[in-house]
C-alpha cells in the first residue's frame, strides 16, 4: 500500500484534489484544497484508494447527498395536495418546515415534506380530532354505565370528567359525580358505606394547637367512633368547639362558607402538609383568627331547622 509522492499527488488531483504540502503517507491527514468548490479539507489517501465514489471533499459531498434527496418542486406540490394541504410558499427540500393549508381543518401548518413522504399526518389540529373522536364515549354506552351503578342521569353526557347530574335510584337524592369517577368504583356519595356520610348527623368542630398556635375548622360524623376528632388528638390538637347538625351536607355547607370568608378577608393557610397531614388546607393562625371566632362564626351559620309537616288527622 506504500505510494510515492508522485503517485499519491496524481490519485489526488484525480479525486479532485490539489495538495498543499508534501505527501505524508496513506494513513495521515493531507491538506489539500477541493478544485470543485475551493474548500480546505485534509483527507486520507488511504480513505480514496477503496472503491467509494463519494466526493473526498466534505462539502461537495453534503451538496450531491442534498440534490441527490432533493426532490422537483412540481412533483412536491402534487404529493402534498394529494395528503390535503396546499402549499402557501416555494418548496426548498425535504427536510425544511413548508408552510401550507391543511384541507381537513382550514389552519396553517407547517410540516416537512419528510415526514409526509414518511406517512406523518402533517397537521396538529386534525390529529388531535382524531384522537378525541377516537377516545370520545358514546353517550349511550356512558349513560348505561351510571344507570349500573344505580344512578340515572338527568342532563346529556359532556365528557368523562365532567360533573354529571344524576339522580340515586336508591336514596333518591341528586349528586355531580363524574363518570370516570363511577366506572372507578364510585357510587352515590349519600349511599356510600365508607368515609364521611353526608347523609348522616354530622358535626362541624373548632381545633386548636398550642405548640403550632394554629386553629382548625373542620367536619366529621356525629355517630363515628373513630373519627377526625380522635385523629387529630394523637398529634397534639384540642377540642374546642363542636356542634352538631342534621346532616353531612349541613356541615360543609357551613364549613365552606366560614372558609370562603375567612380566604377573602386574607387569612391564608397557617399550616403545611408536614405538620398537619390530614387538612392542613383548614387551618389559620391563632394569632389571628381566634378558636372563638371560629365557634361565633359556626353559630351565626347554624343551619336553619326544616319546618314540621303538619298532622294529618285520621
């Protein structure tokens, strides 16, 4: 494989090639300047005594690699009307975004004409309609699945998770679940045999923690033993307050209204996830909102009673 200088300048010129300094043998590096193009490249000679045609120089190599993809504009155009879209710009090559009109959705986009040729759909818009139209329930089939869970529907069926009315066919009460939520294992939440009843006799209780000189507003059940109360006393807190009311529903009703009011006046969240595991969201600064104001607050939105019915007399 050993050349001489001459032989080795004249397999370079052949390449097109002209060297621009002496020859350093067949394994080095040779500087040399491409006739084609002018670039200075430093090939191998080894590298173009093989069999490949392609171009020694790096340049011309990219560019013939380019015409050799690149593909006629006219026949370009007529492949992208074919896939639905109208081209709004000159074609430059495959691999360069091509702005265009997508039939399907009437938007610009602006795909490659690679990926069309490589089976893409070219437009976000019109992929995402497939896909929800493929993953969109049928509102029959979604109307069936709460009726089995024993609740029947009283408005037309949005999505998956969007609160659905419905009626229990066991309790007769009206409730919002979601239908993801139903065909997880959900129920009617008044019929539910686990958690916090709110059908049943609740309380709404008033909390408070010394070394944390925080307070808590929260709700729990007024015939459960082992309740939020009994948790809350394990870590450190104090009952101060509880009053009982007619239901579960009751209870957050004034719950959420004392928490609204105290949110908007600007008292924000006292503690965190780490000192109070279990609703950490409920609580403020004693300093600033007393365990009395809390039990003054529960009082004025004590639930009105229902009225009597009247007697029927027989």
């Amino acid at each position: 494989m050993r050349h001489d200088a001459e032989t080795a300048a004249a397999v370079m010129r052949e390449a097109g090639l002209e060297p621009l300094e002496p020859y350093p043998g067949t394994a080095f590096p040779w500087k040399s300047r491409c006739t084609r193009c002018g670039s200075i490249v430093s090939p191998r000679l080894g590298s173009l005594t093989g069999q490949s045609r392609r171009p020694a120089c790096k340049r011309c190599a990219d560019r013939a690699n380019g015409e050799a993809q690149r593909h006629d504009e006219d026949l370009a155009v007529a492949e992208m009307r074919e896939h639905g879209f109208e081209p709004q710009e000159p074609y430059r090559g495959v691999k360069y975004p091509w702005r265009c009109l997508c039939h399907g959705c009437g938007t610009i986009t602006s795909p490659t004409f690679g990926s069309i040729l490589a089976g893409q759909s070219g437009c976000r818009r019109c992929a995402d309609l497939r896909a929800g139209a493929a993953r969109r329930e049928d509102p029959e089939r979604a109307a069936a699945s709460m009726r089995e869970a024993g609740l029947e529907p009283l408005e037309p069926y949005g999505t998956t998770m969007t609160p659905w009315r419905c009626r229990c066919t066991t309790c007769g009460r009206t409730s919002t679940p979601t239908l993801a939520k139903i065909r997880s294992g959900r129920g009617c939440k008044y019929c539910a045999r686990f958690g916090f009843d709110r059908a049943a006799p609740a309380r709404v209780y008033v909390v408070t923690h010394a070394q944390h000189g925080a307070v808590k507003i929260g709700v729990a059940g007024a015939l459960q033993r082992n309740d939020r109360i009994a948790q809350h006393r394990r870590l450190g807190w104090t009952l101060f307050y509880e009053n009982h009311v007619p239901t579960g529903d009751d209870a957050l009703a004034v719950e959420q209204t004392i928490l609204r009011r105290l949110r908007a006046a600007g008292h924000g969240v006292f503690l965190t996830a780490v000192q109070m595991p279990n609703g950490w969201t409920e609580t403020f600064d004693a300093a600033r909102v007393t365990a009395a104001q809390l039990r003054d607050a529960i009082r004025e939105h004590q639930p009105t009673p229902a009225p009597p019915e009247p007697l029927t007399l027989f």
